[in-house]
C-alpha cells in the first residue's frame, strides 16, 4: 500500500505540472498577443499567436477532459476489482505516459494483493479441511466459512446459509443458539432416529471491522465417552467381583465346614446325640460368620442402590453462612470429641441456588473426610469456605490432615473405593454425582501429610 500511495502522489504531482505548464503557455501567449494588439507590422504574428491561442485551449481542453475520463475508467476498475482494464497511451499522447504508467502499476498492485487474499484463503480453506474438527465462521445469516468436516459430521453439503442448515439441522443450529455468543455444550446426534455420537460444540463471538462475526468449532467425542464408559464398567466391574467373592467365598467355605461336622466319617448324617458341644460352638460360630458375611453383602447391594437413585435437585435459594451453621452444629459432636477447630470464611450475602438436602449430604460427606484424615494430628484444622469465581459460586472445604496419595488421588471418585477401614466407598461417588446433576463439578487438591482441599463449584 505505501507503493501504491507513492506511485499516486507521483502521477499527481506530474498531472499538476502538466497542468501548470499548458496555463503558464497559454498566459504567455494572451500576454504576448495583448502587448502586439493592434500593431500593423506584426498583424501575420497576431494571426499566428491567435491560431497557437485556439489550439492550446484545445489541447487544454482534451487533456482535462482525456484524464478525467482515464481517471473515472481507472477508480471504477479499482472499485469493482477489474483487473483487466488497459490504457491506449497512444490516443493520449507522450503527456500521458507517467499518468497511465502509474495508474498500470496501481492496478497490477491491487491485482498482486487480490491474488495474494484468494491465495492465503485458499491455503487456510486447505488448512481447516485438513482439520478433524468442524469449523463454522458465521456472519449474520451467511456462512463466510466452513470445512469439509462439517459436512461429514453433519451429513449435509454445500451448505453457504445458516438458515438452510436451521431447515436440516435444527438440533445442531437450535444448541448453537441456546449457547450464545460465547459458552459450550454437549450435544447428541442422531442420523435416521439412530444416535451417531456426541458433539462438543464451543461457540465464539467476536466483532471484524465493525460485523459480529461467530466461530462455531465442534467435534465428536463419541468414541472417547464411550472409551471412558468402557473403563468406568470395568472398574465397577473389578469392584464389584472383588466384593461379592470377598463375601461369598467364606459363606461357601463355612458351608462346606459346616455340612462335613453334620456329617461323620463315611458320609452320613450324624444323629443328634453324636453331636458334641464343641461341634455345636462351631456350628454356631460358623452360622454367625455367614449372617455377618449376609449382612455386608445386602449392605453393599443397598449402597449401590443409593448410587443408581440420587433425587433430582429441587433448587431453591440458599444463604451459605446460615447453611454453614446448620452443618456444623450437626457435626459438633464429632468435632468437639477429635478437638479440631473449623472455620468459616463467608459474606453475609452469599446465596446459593441449589437443593439443600442433597448439598447437605454432600458437605456432611466431605467434612466426615476431612475428620478422618485428622485422625492422630496435633493441631487439627478444618476451613469451611464460600466464594464467588467468575461466574461460579465456590464452596471449599480445607483440612490440615494427612493428605490422598497420587495413586488413590485418581481412584477417589470410582463407586466403593475407599482408604477408610469403615468406609463404604460412595460418599464421593454420590457427591460427584450429586454436583453433575446441579450442572457444577467438584476437584480435589491434596499433599501427603500437608492437606487436602475439595472444591464444589456450582453455575451462578
């Protein structure tokens, strides 16, 4: 652009010269012919001169009207990216030279960057449908640019209007407006009634010389949500084979114990005088196990009920300093029994919208922990904490106990892993479950013998 610029300050100032050089000749001439009017001598000069005067104003004349036509044919090509326009230098004379030189070397500029744009465009259209991700820029209604992936994810083609899609896509376009202008969300398609994956779908808004323009990027996760239910029913799985042999075996083994003491050497059944009194202690004892064993597998089986039957959160306004007390006082027994000091760090003001029962429990899960780890410390401490972060109301819950490993760190949130001698194993399980249903999430800081730090963060 600064060529360009210099090129037109040239052709004006060379057009200015010209200019000043055909007035300065025509001025001389009227001078010239004013001082000889009227001398006799001179008369064939007069006609000369007068002759010179007519052509000069001629010539006048058809330079400005020449360049003038030049200029409009030149600044229309320029508007409309005619690029194929010429200039006759001959028809125009010498004189013109620099004027039409300048105005080829403006045009075949403008023509290099116009090539230069379609070349870069092209490279980056390349570029995105080399892309795995479907890539969406929007203007209004109009699609400015769009990748190949979209058509594949999408199942449409050759789509340049976002209204068409709307009419093919209602599912996809419908999300994107539920999102925004900025925000992202999981979406589900279908193709013929059948579901074909998920989408995780990120929108964009941003403002190009003065026009919103919206980037819509998205992807299918298909295949990584289901590698990550595949591993979650692995887990389960593991953890649910480990606890039903964990109290099966025994039953059988005490079952077998006990039909060989009702029965003697050959294989029949003993008659009750033969029973002793230690063998009947053994029964007994044996009998007691099984009930025990009974008992904990109905209590496992009752706590994966739980998991599978959270309520639904009834939301409703929620002040956290009264919400706080009211936890703590539950929890003072057990506080003032292990002597461990908790405070609270709130404003006033702060209000959650969220179920209360169901955030109860889950607090009460994560302070009942935060006890636990405390266990044999010298000066142990619980910080019960409340914020807001970003567009998050944040709830912390800080101990000074003994910290999660970095191996169990991992495993924290799988169903009926615990650490706890008395741990069921589903108290974090249900209180991730719980902070999905409100739409929030929940994370864990920790260091071995230095502390822990739940955070519970909930959309305000």
């Amino acid at each position: 652009m600064a060529f360009n610029n210099i090129l037109t300050f040239s052709f004006y100032k060379r057009f200015n010269f010209l200019i000043v050089v055909r007035l300065a000749l025509l001025f001389s001439n009227i001078i010239i012919i004013e001082r000889i009017f009227g001398n006799e001598k001179l008369f064939f000069t007069q006609i000369i001169l007068a002759l010179i005067l007519i052509i000069q104003l001629l010539d006048f004349v058809r330079f400005i009207n020449q360049t003038n036509r030049e200029l409009a044919r030149f600044f229309l090509a320029i508007k409309h990216s005619d690029f194929t326009i010429t200039f006759n230098q001959r028809e125009l004379g010498k004189s013109f030279s620099l004027l039409q030189e300048s105005m080829i070397s403006i045009i075949n500029s403008y023509k290099d960057v116009k090539i230069e744009k379609e070349a870069q465009f092209h490279f980056l259209q390349m570029l995105i449908n080399q892309i795995r991700v479907g890539i969406i820029a929007l203007e209004e209604n109009d699609i400015i640019l769009i990748n190949t992936t979209v058509e594949e994810i999408l199942h449409t083609k050759s789509i340049k209007n976002w209204k068409l899609l709307q009419q093919l896509r209602p599912d996809f376009t419908n999300l994107v407006h539920e999102v925004g202008e900025n925000g992202r969300k999981l979406l589900e398609i279908k193709t013929d009634g059948i579901n074909s994956g998920y989408l995780s779908v990120d929108v964009g808004t941003s403002y190009i010389l003065g026009k919103e323009t919206k980037l819509i990027t998205f992807q299918n996760i298909a295949s990584e949500i289901e590698q990550k239910e595949i591993e979650a029913w692995h887990k389960l799985i593991r953890i649910l084979t480990h606890e039903i042999m964990n109290s099966v075996t025994p039953i059988s083994s005490l079952t077998e114990t006990i039909q060989m003491m009702l029965n003697d050497r050959d294989g029949n059944q003993r008659q009750p005088k033969d029973l002793t009194q230690e063998i009947i202690n053994d029964i007994r004892f044996s009998l007691s196990t099984i009930q025990k064993r009974t008992d904990g597998l109905l209590q496992f089986t009752e706590d994966y009920r739980k998991l599978t039957r959270i309520p639904k959160p009834k939301r409703e306004p929620i002040i956290l300093h009264k919400f706080f007390n009211t936890i703590i006082a539950l929890l003072r027994p057990q506080l003032e029994e292990k002597n461990i000091e908790i405070k609270t760090n709130v404003g006033s003001d702060l209000m959650l919208v969220a179920d209360p029962i169901l955030t109860e429990q889950v607090l009460i899960n994560l302070l009942t922990n935060s006890i636990y780890a405390l266990n044999g410390r010298k000066d142990p401490k619980i910080e019960l904490k409340g914020y807001r972060e970003g567009s998050s109301i944040v709830i912390a819950v800080t101990d000074n106990g003994k910290g999660i490993g970095s191996k169990e760190i991992s495993h924290i949130f799988t169903p009926f892993f615990t650490t706890r001698k008395d741990g069921s194993g589903i108290g974090l399980s249900l209180s991730k479950q719980i902070m999905s249903d409100h739409g929030g999430t929940i994370k864990v800081g920790s260091e071995v013998d230095q502390g822990t730090t739940m955070l519970l963060l909930f959309k305000s």
